[in-house]
C-alpha cells in the first residue's frame, strides 16, 4: 500500500516521532507504515487522515493486485 505520510507531514514540518506522539502509536510504526513494511489498521489509518485533515484516500492508495 503506497501513502504520501511523508509529504503530509513536510507540509507540516513535523517528525515521524511528532506524528506518532500525537495519535498514540511509536515512532517506529510511522517508519514503517512510510516505508510500506506495515499496512495500518483502519482505525490507525483514519486516525492518521483525521490528524492531517485530509481523507483516507488522500493518504493511502492501494495497489493494484496482479
């Protein structure tokens, strides 16, 4: 699953660690959602969309299947 989280939070000027703080989760669960390695649960996804104000699929867009 592809997301711009990086480029949401650029516009911002926030870390991941400033991210993860504000909606309950580590600093290591951003990095890996932005690198790809972990698929959020909806509830985290929408969390995330909430917290930049934008909708789910601003953020995340799934991949087309083979």
């Amino acid at each position: 699953m592809k997301n711009t989280i990086r480029v949401e939070r650029a516009k911002l000027d926030i870390t991941q660690s400033d991210l993860a703080e504000q909606i309950n989760v580590s600093k290591q669960t951003i990095l890996s959602i932005e690198k790809g390695k972990f698929t959020p649960s909806t509830i985290l996804a929408l969390k995330i969309a909430r917290y930049f104000k934008v909708r789910v699929e601003d953020i995340f867009e799934l991949e087309p299947e083979d």
